[in-house]
C-alpha cells in the first residue's frame, strides 16, 4: 500500500508554477551582434554578423552559430571570447536557479 500525501490548492499552484519556471529556465540564447554600418544610421543589425549560442539543458543540447566571416577573424576574437565568457556565466547561473527551485519543490512536497 502507497501513501499519497494530501496537497492544499494553494501548494499545487505553487508546485505547478516552479515546474513551469523550471522548464522555461532551462533553455538560454546568447545573442552578440556585430554591427559594421554607420553609427548614425538606425539600422537592425544582420542576423549573419552574429555569435549566436542556444542551449537547451532539458535536451542537453549547445547550438553554436557563427557567422563564416567570423571564424578565425582576428579582429573578432576577443568578441568570440567574451560571447563563450558569457554563455558559461548565464549557463552557471541557470544550474544554481534550478537548483535552488529543485529545492523549494521538495520543501513543498
């Protein structure tokens, strides 16, 4: 025989709504633009001159997208750099959010 535990209204909300963070958390886009034109022209940036990461920790999953005339640019690498230093920051950051909600879900039960 199982015991179930009997929750309130209020703490399936709240459960509902961690699960609902917790799936929304786990996937991230690092976007670094590289804009060429004119300062003095409002122009959106073209989404080729970019470093675009997207990682997806449900999936396990890290999509890269760099733009051809990027790669082994020298005039870019720093940029490259700093765009990987980000995406391990905002990666970091996003294990300790879910560890922390991990947490409040178990308090909860």
């Amino acid at each position: 025989m199982t015991l179930q535990r009997k929750i309130s209204p209020q703490s399936r909300a709240i459960l509902d709504a961690l699960m609902v963070a917790m799936s929304e958390t786990a996937e991230i886009e690092v976007t670094t633009y590289i804009d060429s034109s004119d300062l003095d022209q409002i122009e959106q940036s073209s989404s080729t001159n970019r470093f675009h990461t997207q990682i997806s920790l449900m999936k396990g999953t890290i999509d890269h997208e760099i733009d051809l005339k990027l790669i082994d640019n020298p005039a870019y690498r720093e940029l490259q750099r700093w765009h990987i230093e980000q995406v391990h920051q905002t990666q970091d950051s996003i294990v300790e959010n879910l560890i922390c909600l991990e947490k409040m879900r178990r308090i909860l039960l």
